[in-house]
C-alpha cells in the first residue's frame, strides 16, 4: 500500500522493481548514494540541482544541434537523390 487506503495491486510491486533498478544503476554511476534508515534505503543525490540543472541544458543543446544537423543531412540527401536514404527509391 502507498498510502492508508489507496491499494494499487499487483502493478505496485513491478514498479518498485524498476525504480529500485534504476536507482542502483545511478548509484554505480556515481550519480546518487544511499543512506540505510531503518530497513530502508534512502537515496541521496550526488549534485546539487543546480549542477544537475545545468548539465541537463547543456546535454538537451547538444542533442539538438546533433537532431538539426541529421535533419540537414537528410534534407541534403533528399535534394541531391530525390530520395531519403532511410526510404529507397519509389517504385
């Protein structure tokens, strides 16, 4: 149960699976650490949310100008060959 009279089943316990996952994942990657409280883990992360709120800029900038240079690549391909590469001909 998440909370006194909420029962959310079966999917509850897949979910918690997931997440315990990826938090051990982030944990070996040096980007969370956990603390013991009880019998639980409490998960701390290991930058500030300034840090992390920068290096998520900075990764979405370079992702875009990464997307925009594969569009021009492809609008180019379509120019030259009249044909995206992904498409083939047209029959």
């Amino acid at each position: 149960m998440l909370h006194p009279g909420v029962d959310v089943g079966q999917d509850l316990l897949v979910g918690e699976g997931v997440i315990v996952v990826l938090a051990r994942i982030l944990e070996e990657k040096g980007h969370l650490r956990h603390e013991t409280e009880g019998n639980r883990y409490v998960y701390v992360p290991m930058v500030s949310a300034e840090k992390a709120k920068v290096s998520a800029l900075r990764d979405a900038g370079k992702f875009a100008i990464a997307a925009r240079a594969d569009s021009l690549r492809t609008a180019r391909a379509v120019e030259e060959e009249g044909n995206p590469p992904f498409l083939g001909t047209a029959t």
